[in-house]
C-alpha cells in the first residue's frame, strides 16, 4: 500500500487499492492472522482455527447470554426493521427493557425509524458494529438460523413466515434481566442499516 501511494505525484484509484489489498489477502494466506473484509472496512484479525488457542491466552471466559437475548437479537437481525411490540408477538412474553439497553449500549442495534401506525413505535435494526462483531461484510452474508449455536434454544414462533424448519422445543419465557450475558457468545446473527431511513435493499425478507 505504501508502495502505490509513493509511486506517482496522483492519489492511487480504486482499483489500484482494490488490488493492493488483494495481495496482501493472498501473503497472509498461510498465516495466522487474515485481512478480512468486513463492513467497515478491512482489518487484521487471527484466523477462526486458531481462536480456541488465542483465547486460552486470556483468562475472561467468553461471554454467554440468555435465551431472551438471543431470540431478541435474532428477530431484530433477521425481520429488520421491527419493533419492539412485533419482537413481544412474535416471542409471546413481553421484551425486558434491559435487553434493548444492553444492545443499544454495544451499538449493536439502533432506532432506523417509526412505523405509520398510532403511537409511531420505534424500527429497531443492527449495525456496522454488528456486522464488524459476528465477521460480516453485508445482510446477505447472515447464516441461516439452522447454523447459529444454540439453534434448538430458539423459540419456534421465531421461525414464523420464514423457510427455515423451526426447532423442536417449548417457547422461551426466560427474561433475565441485566444477567442476560453468561458466559459465551451469541451465534451469529447481525446486519447493519448505514442510513437514519431504512434502506429496504438490505433487509433480510421475511420469505426467501
């Protein structure tokens, strides 16, 4: 990169850093650490087979969190734009308050909106930072919810309206409050909207 910057007295193009950053993707290649594209941009990261290993190096175990969280997240991840009334539907108990705080507080998910409806609730979809966390670069990237950990943990009605087989289990009535993280990390299940207005190209449908 620094190559092409000093090699003319005009600012390189695009392409040009396009491929600058190509062949740096290609020299860690056989590394242990990868450049990776996410939403915000590229960075350096340790590759996901050795994660176990680095992890072991800190002595904080990963972080886990509650069932409530996680079907909050993945309804706001995977039926964005919503609200928070569609999210306490969908799930059949009411939304802690402490669970939209703590992910607004991560900003992992943000007001995008109000639906035209009376009393204009507030859209609630994720973030850059969302994708940047769970090694995203765009919505389309999402994997199917089969594929997130803790998949059986979900509740079914989660998987209303959507091709996706719902898992096998009673409805989640957990809402535990601030102790909604335990001890590990949610799946993967996050997305980003860049504009105040919601930009209806990069929610996920809720039918494929």
């Amino acid at each position: 990169l620094q190559v092409i910057f000093e090699a003319d007295d005009e600012p390189p193009g695009k392409d040009d850093i396009r491929a600058a950053l190509s062949q740096l993707i290609d020299d860690y290649a056989d590394r242990g650490i990868e450049l990776k594209e996410v939403a915000s941009g590229f960075r350096f990261q340790v590759r996901a087979e050795y994660a176990e290993w680095i992890n072991r190096l800190f002595q904080d175990k990963p972080q886990r969190y509650s069932r409530a969280f996680m079907e909050t997240l993945a309804i706001i991840a995977y039926r964005q734009p919503v609200t928070r009334g569609e999210i306490e539907d969908i799930r059949g108990v009411s939304v802690n308050t402490n669970i939209i705080k703590s992910l607004q507080e991560r900003e992992w998910i943000r007001v995008v909106g109000h639906r035209d409806v009376p009393g204009k609730p507030e859209l609630l979809a994720t973030t850059r930072e969302f994708l940047d966390y769970f090694n995203l670069k765009k919505l389309s990237e999402l994997p199917p919810l089969s594929e997130i950990k803790d998949y059986d943990q979900l509740n079914p009605d989660l998987f209303e309206g959507l091709d996706i087989p719902p898992p096998s289990n009673e409805p989640a009535n957990d809402e535990s409050g601030p102790g909604e993280i335990q001890d590990e990390n949610p799946g993967q299940q996050a997305v980003e909207q860049q504009d105040e207005s919601v930009d209806e190209d990069n929610v996920v449908p809720f039918s494929n």
